[in-house]
C-alpha cells in the first residue's frame, strides 16, 4: 500500500505510521498464544474475545501453571542435548 500510494505530506505519513502500529497493536492482542492454552492476550486482559462479543473466563493460575510446565519442558529437552566437557 506504502509503494503504490506513498505519503506526499508529513501529516500523511505520520497517519501512515499511526495505522501501522495500531494494526500491529491489535493484532499483537488478538493472535492466540500456546502459553495462554489458546487464548489472546487481549482476551485474558479484557475477559472478551477480541472479535467477537463474548466474554471470555481465564483460570489465571491455570494459565501460569501452564506456561510453567511449558517452560521446564523445554529445558528438561535442551539439557538432554547439552554435551558434558
């Protein structure tokens, strides 16, 4: 969109870039997340889904425990492929 209409003023440019990042905001808020067991951040946030208007519950503790596990997993698997010296 840049290349075929570029900015021709600076007021057009900054709301250019004003665009891009809140895309990039929402965007960042709505994608769901392995450590959040499939939920958005913005979800867990806002207790609403962040396309529909519907609220959503998050077990906050559940979720911790999650990316918990989720973590020592992978360090129990990265430790395994360590070479002893």
């Amino acid at each position: 969109l840049c290349e075929l209409y570029p900015p021709t003023t600076q007021v057009e440019a900054d709301a250019l870039v004003d665009r891009a990042l809140a895309t990039a905001m929402h965007a960042t808020r709505a994608a769901s997340s392995l450590a959040l067991k499939g939920h958005s951040p913005g979800s867990v946030v806002f207790g609403r889904d962040m396309h529909l208007d519907i609220p959503i519950i998050a077990d906050i503790i559940a979720l911790q425990e999650h990316r918990q596990a989720l973590t020592d997993k992978r360090l129990l698997r990265n430790n395994r492929n360590r070479r002893p010296f």
